[in-house]
C-alpha cells in the first residue's frame, strides 16, 4: 500500500521532529549515521498506515452491516403486508 494515510497530530509532530533532527545531523557531516531516525520516521508512517487499513476494514464492515440490516428491515415489512 503505498498511498499515504492521513496522519495524527501527534504523528505529524513526531515526523517533523525527526526530519529536523535528520537535517541537523545532515549539517554536521555527510558521513553521519542517520539509520536509527529513519527508522523511527518508517514506523511512524507504517503505523499510520495501519491504522488507516484498520479503519477502512471497520468502516466497510459497518457498511456491510448497515446493508443487512436494511434488507432484514424491508423483508419484515413485506411480511407485514
């Protein structure tokens, strides 16, 4: 998945903090090990958007179940009739 979620305040927060960091180690010299961040900063965005994953999968099961819900609702009157 490859899109890019939506994120939270606090990731967004998170995120800047660590490119800001990343930047100032960058300054420093070209040769300076920057692999711990990056990881923090992929974590972030893979949690995001894992999070959105999740949240699209409850939102279609709702859906689903709204769904099934109308049509149980619309046989009962039928039935009535």
């Amino acid at each position: 998945m490859e899109k890019n979620p939506k994120y939270t305040a606090g990731e967004i927060a998170k995120l800047a903090w660590l490119t800001a960091r990343m930047a100032k180690r960058g300054i420093a010299s070209q040769t300076v090990y920057q692999g711990d961040l990056e990881r923090k900063f992929t974590r972030i965005v893979d949690g995001a958007r894992e999070r959105d994953a999740e949240l699209a999968a409850e939102k279609a099961e709702a859906e689903k179940a709204a769904r099934k819900a109308r049509v149980q609702a619309k046989a009962k009157n039928l039935k009535r009739k």
